[in-house]
C-alpha cells in the first residue's frame, strides 16, 4: 500500500474516500484511533492508503477534484 494523503481535517478524508470508492479505488484510513492517544485536539494527521497498482489513478482522481496528496 502506497500513501495518497494525509491530512488533520476528517471532511477531506470523508470526500477523498468517497470520490475514489466511486472510482472503484479501494482506500484504508489509517491512524484514525490515534485521537484517543491525543485527546481528541486533531494534531495528528490521518493517512488514506491505497494499493500501490492504483496509486497514480488516485492520485489523477484527487488533483482532478483539487484535493491535495500526501505523496
């Protein structure tokens, strides 16, 4: 798996995730739990994975709808 974004504002990873299951991009968010350890204050970011063979097509799939990319 190959990193696409990452970033502190859950409505991001909602929309990116959404756009790229609508493309048929399997995605994982990771580091979602993390805030437990934080204390829910946002400063660690959140990762969106996607499997290396489709990581350039997400990644067209985010620039195509002004989102930013991690990698």
């Amino acid at each position: 798996m190959k990193e696409l974004l990452r970033s502190n504002d859950p409505t991001v990873i909602a929309f990116a995730s959404a756009l790229l299951r609508g493309e048929g991009i399997d995605c994982f968010e990771m580091d979602v739990n993390m805030s437990v350890l934080e204390g829910s204050i946002g400063i660690l970011p959140r990762r969106m994975m996607v499997r290396a063979e489709d990581h350039e097509r997400a990644q067209r799939v985010m620039r195509d709808n002004d989102l930013p990319t991690g990698a």
